[in-house]
C-alpha cells in the first residue's frame, strides 16, 4: 500500500478483466497488483458462478490486504453479472469504495465465459481481455465482442508457447488484425518487459481517467450464443431465459403419437 495517504477529487477507475475459463485472469490481476500495489490504491472484485476460488487465490497470493479483495456469486452464467444485471457487482464496487476511500482502482474480474463476453459501462470504465497462448493460436482470429472491442487484449502466458507450438509473434498480428490497429498486449509474468508494458498501459489509462479524457465506450451486445444443453440465445437485453419452458422429451419427435391399431395388445 502507498505510504502516504492521499485523497481524490474522482471516482476511482473501475477496470473489467474478462476472458474464457483457464486464460490468466485472477493472474493478470496479481501481477497488476505486485506491481502497482506501492503506488496506487487498489480493490478487486472477482465473480464465480458457486464459489469465492478466485477471492481466496487472490487473497493468499498476499497481493493486497484480504479486506480489499472480495467474491461475487452470480449463481448464473458469468456475463450475466457484468452485462444484463450489474447490480451485485455495482453494489459490491461502491462499497468497496465507500469503505477504502479514496481508491485508485477497482478491478473487476468475470467469471470465465467465451468470447462474446463484455462489461457494461455501467459496471466499468474500461475492460481488459485475456487469451493464452494454450488456448490455441488461432483464437484470436475468431474475433467476438470480448476480442475486438475491449481497451486491451492480453495474449497471455507467453513463457508456454514452445510447449504448445504457438507463434506468439503471429497470433500477435492475428489479434492486431482483429482489433483493427486497437492495443494488444502479449505478456508472461516471468517477463519483466511485458509486466512493465502493462503496468505503463494501466497507468496511462488511469491518467486519462483522472484528466477526464477517457470516456467509456459501449462494447454493445453480446452476440447470440450457445451453452451445451440450451437453445440459442441473447442476453443482450436483460431477459431471463426459462429453459424449463424448452425442454421436449427425446421420444416427442421420434414417435408421434398414432392411432394403435385394433387388436394389437397395446
């Protein structure tokens, strides 16, 4: 924690990490934290549908004092929380700040979820999306909101790519091409250049913030997607969706329902 004591005229600047399952993102964040934590004043929210895991790796890592780092349990699919209904996660945000005031910087972790997954504005000021090199080297050309629109895009964990036969330069370029020239960022913790590269991101960011010159942008709505055991769907506008209301036996349309014939013993 900083050693003296400051106060802000501003809100803190409240910064979404978002990213499949797997890719860094409670990661990424210990690394914001170790390397930023001296200058700045620092809180985390971190989400799971069940479960506080990301809170307490976070927590025992000793990045921050354990008060400053605190778990949302959606209990739904993880874009919920951060897109359609932000409330538990707004609320948790303004406490945090009300009772750590002044704070810098609350980052905000999501769940994992795929690649359409975006914060609203209402949430954040600005987001962050994670991909790892062991996710595959093609990821990054399949594009989707979390991709092509985020403040950053970080290809993570560098360090694996000859066990994983990437290219990291390539998946690079891949992302770049994606994002259409808009920042991206490959890093490994055990890369002192790239932590510092981000850490200059995130304090140019938070400069911008404080002068007011950054406004936050509407990544829009999540694309149309699919979980494993349901219909499509879009919850880009705040609905719930029943799937109770979806379910059809598996013999409905197998076998339709005949006349049985007269004498047949049925």
């Amino acid at each position: 924690m900083p050693d003296t004591p400051h106060t802000h005229p501003y809100r803190s600047l409240r910064l979404g990490v978002a990213g499949p399952v797997g890719t860094g993102k409670s990661s990424l964040i210990a690394t914001l934290c170790r390397a930023l934590a001296a200058e700045i004043e620092i809180g985390v929210i971190t989400n799971d549908i069940y479960t506080d895991e990301d809170a307490r790796f976070l927590r025992s890592a000793g990045v921050l004092d354990p008060a400053r780092i605190r778990a949302v349990e959606t209990g739904a699919c993880p874009h919920t929380a951060i897109r359609d209904d932000v409330t538990a996660n707004l609320a948790a945000v303004e406490e945090m700040e009300e009772e750590f005031s002044p704070l810098d910087l609350v980052l905000v972790e999501s769940g994992g979820d795929n690649l359409t997954a975006t914060f609203s504005p209402a949430l954040v000021d600005a987001q962050i999306f994670v991909l790892d090199v062991a996710g595959g080297g093609d990821v990054a050309r399949k594009g989707g909101p979390g991709i092509a629109r985020a403040d950053l895009l970080v290809v993570n964990k560098t360090d694996l790519a000859p066990y994983v036969g990437v290219d990291v330069a390539q998946m690079v370029a891949d992302a770049e091409s994606a994002r259409e020239g808009a920042p991206v960022l490959a890093l490994s913790r055990s890369d002192a250049a790239s932590v510092a590269a981000l850490r200059s991101w995130l304090l140019g960011l938070l400069a911008a913030h404080r002068d007011g010159a950054h406004e936050p942008q509407d990544p829009g709505p999540m694309a149309p997607h699919f979980h494993a055991e349901d219909d499509e769907h879009d919850h880009s506008h705040g609905e719930s969706h029943d799937h109770a209301h979806d379910y059809e036996h598996p013999h409905d349309h197998e076998h339709p329902h005949e006349p049985v014939p007269a004498g047949s013993g049925a």
